[in-house]
C-alpha cells in the first residue's frame, strides 16, 4: 500500500479523527496489556470523560512534523498508542496520540515501547 502526500500540505484540512481509529487490540512484548487513562476536561467541570487506551504504548524519540494530510505530528518524549499487528504501509506506523486527541502516520525508527525495569 502506498501512501498518499499533498503537495501542499496547508491545501488540504486534516480531519479531526479520534480513539476509534485505532484498533485497540495489541499487547505489549511482555504480554501484558498496555493501558493507560486520561481526563478530558470539556467547557464544562462536571462533564470530565475518562477512557482507557489500549495497545501497544510507544514513546516518541524525534520530533516529527509530517508532510502528508495523514501524517500525526508529535514530539520527543509524548507517548502514541499503536495496534502493532495490523501496520499495513512499510515504515511507517498508524497511531493515535491522546496528548492531541488525533490519529495518524508517524516513521516506525521515531517511536520505540518504553522500557521498564522492576526496582
């Protein structure tokens, strides 16, 4: 599959996409399942949403600004979450990003899962 660039990335409007376009269906190396939560505070103080994410939990090591529409902008140190069995386009990873609240491409070699240690 190939992916799809704009030639001028500021001709096209990104939609807004959100946690159900991923598939939160993978685990992490270790067998377990990643899951994480996050508030998301609306106009309101009494209408605060929790969710839970799952896949597979990555943090990003570079900063990347995309040039496709599809492209999801992130930086160092934020953490996506990615369905890891069902990538489809080579190199590159469909992810979303709870920080952004949207989904999109980032390169495979910018994210990487955390690594955690029992102290």
């Amino acid at each position: 599959m190939q992916r799809l660039s704009s030639p001028n990335p500021g001709s096209l409007s990104s939609p807004d996409l959100n946690s159900s376009d991923v598939t939160p269906t993978s685990s992490c190396s270790t067998g377990k399942k990643s899951k994480s939560s996050y508030t998301d505070v609306t106009s309101s103080a009494s209408s605060e949403k929790t969710y839970t994410l799952k896949g597979t939990r990555l943090i990003v090591l570079h900063n990347f600004q995309g040039k496709a529409f599809d492209d999801l902008p992130v930086r160092p140190g934020e953490y996506v979450y990615a369905n890891l069995k069902d990538q489809i386009v080579p190199g590159f990873i469909w992810a979303y990003s709870p920080n952004t609240k949207k989904s999109g491409f980032i390169p495979e070699d910018h994210v990487k899962e955390p690594v955690v240690t029992d102290i």
